[in-house]
C-alpha cells in the first residue's frame, strides 16, 4: 500500500519540515517502501487533499505530520473509503490520541510507520448549527466545554509565547483561567436522557483517555469499545478544585470519595448539548470553534490506524 505522509508545517514548535522530507524520502528508499509526501497550505487541506486522493486513486496509507488536529483532517479524508488507513507523526503540541496505545508504540520512527499495522478505531461524529449554518465533522480524540475549553485556548496561546510544552503549558494555562474559573450554562442530554440543565464547570465528550499534552482526564474512554465516555464536572470552590487537580490529571479521581459529588463520568452511545446562553465554545481536538445546538454519535469501527510497532506483538491499550 502507498504511503503519504501530509505534513502540517505549522504545527508545534520548531519543526524543520526540509529535515523530514529528506528523512522521509531516505527510509522509504531504504526499505523499497512506496511513499510520498503532502505539505498543506491551510487549514482544511489535509483533508481535501486526502479525499480527492482516495477518489482519484484509490486506498492508501496517510501519516499525519503533525498533532491530533492534523490527524482529524487525514481521519475526515479517510472516512468512506474503507481501505485507507490514517496515522500520526507526533509533532504538535499535545499528540494525544497516540497515547492510548501504551508503550509498546513507536510513533516517532518513520521507517516503523511505513511498516507497522493497523487496528480498527472508534470516531465521533459531531453536528451543530450557528449562525443559521451547519457544521459536521469526525473527531478521534476528544471535544472539551468550558473550562476545559478555555484552558485549551490559553494552552495554544502560552506555547506560542514561552518555551512551554505540552503538559506544562497546559498546567500553566489551569493556573491562569482559574483565576476567573470561567465554566458554561448548558444542557446535556445521554443517549435522549436528560442528565444535566444548568452551569457547569467543564465537560468532555471523549473517545480517548488523553488531553493537553498527556493529561488523563477520560481514563473510563476507550478507542475501540463503541461508546462515548463523557465527564461532567460541576462548579466548585478554587480550593476544591486545586485539592482535586493532581487526580483529574493522573485519571484517579474514579471512585475518590471527595470528587464522587462534583464529578460523574458515564458512558453512552450519543450525546446532545444545547447551550442555554445560545452559543458555547467548543474545542476539538486543540481546534476551537464557535458552536450551537451540537449532537455527538460514536461509530464503531470507523477508521483503520496506524500503529507502529517495533515489533508486530499485540499493542496495549492505555
């Protein structure tokens, strides 16, 4: 199968794109491996790219070069054609969605990812309107709302302004928005069960265990189960919320007395927010957009990744 790298040269920090083609081109020749490479030119690029690909040319391999925003675009290309797989290259800034495959994955060997295997994945489909306009997508990892949201825009804002990274840029941007522990008034219905109307602290509708860089704050989520895992975090004092930070961030607060009254976390197959303020902002996977009414559906099974094995063992799911 031919394999194509499509490289995000914005993503993270420092990246040296010519490097990594030259890399690219030199492994591939090395192991007789069909491979080329896609640079985008804008937001949404990747994923037009790959689609026509797919159209024109039939299933292929395509690695995204970048963070979980990069690989939703190879993911929202891939979609439809069955026998296409997606990977990722971690060079963003969080790189998630590859922490659920445990240690014994080498995302960051290129001549692993062009021989590596694939497993079937779960995707969430998203759906909202705003603005009288109709927004979908597919999403891998995880949306937040709220807090958690505002903590992702900070975190995008003090990694391009410091030499922060990864979970401590995110730990740095807690610490920043709790000052004004900006939350969100909304309503959240499970699977058409109404579960929660009102202000809330955070919220997050997840397929992965993992966000900002490494923090578990799903750690019921998994990417193969055909569920959505879905935390609902109430409003609570700074000092409550500082004492129960170190366990929301390690994933142990399930089943920690002290947290049971202030955060539930359930799974489902669909998930409906209604924001009662009118519009929420809504963070997917890094990406934040303005958002409406907005229904989650997990599909089972939706799409083939890559995982790079150093060698081909069963892999373990985080």
């Amino acid at each position: 199968m031919k394999t194509i790298f499509i490289i995000n040269p914005q993503a993270g920090k420092g990246n040296d794109i010519a490097k990594l083609i030259d890399s690219i081109e030199s492994i591939a020749a090395k192991l007789n491996a069909d491979a080329s490479f896609y640079v985008t030119e804008a937001p949404g690029d990747g994923e037009h790219f790959v689609r026509q690909y797919c159209k024109e040319h039939g299933s292929a391999r395509f690695i995204a070069c970048g963070g979980d925003g990069t690989l939703g675009e190879v993911l929202g290309g891939i979609i439809g054609f069955d026998g296409s797989e997606a990977g990722v290259l971690p060079m963003g800034t969080g790189n998630d969605f590859c922490r659920n495959f445990g240690s014994g994955a080498c995302f960051e060997s290129i001549a692993m990812q062009l021989t590596g295997t694939s497993v079937k994945c779960d995707a969430i489909h998203y759906r909202t309107c705003i603005d009288g306009k109709i927004k979908e997508g597919y999403c891998a990892n995880m949306f937040n709302i709220g807090f958690d949201c505002a903590v992702a825009d900070k975190t995008t804002e003090i990694k391009t302004k410091t030499f922060a990274s990864g979970s401590m840029a995110y730990f740095l941007s807690i610490i920043v928005t709790l000052i004004k522990k900006k939350g969100t008034n909304i309503k959240i219905e499970l699977d058409g069960r109404l579960c929660h109307d009102g202000e809330l602290l955070l919220t997050s509708v997840a397929n992965g265990c993992f966000c900002g860089g490494g923090i578990k704050s799903n750690p019921l989520a998994r990417v193969n189960d055909g569920l959505i895992n879905i935390n609902i975090i109430k409003n609570m004092s700074h000092l409550k919320f500082i004492s129960l930070l170190p366990y929301y961030m390690k994933g142990s607060f399930i089943g920690l007395k002290r947290a049971a009254d202030v955060i539930t976390s359930q799974k489902c197959k669909k998930v409906t927010i209604t924001p009662n303020d009118g519009k929420i902002r809504l963070c997917i996977d890094g990406e934040i957009i303005d958002a409406g009414k907005t229904e989650f559906e997990v599909v089972h099974d939706a799409f083939n990744f890559v995982v790079p094995l150093a060698k081909q063992t069963e892999y373990t799911l985080a």
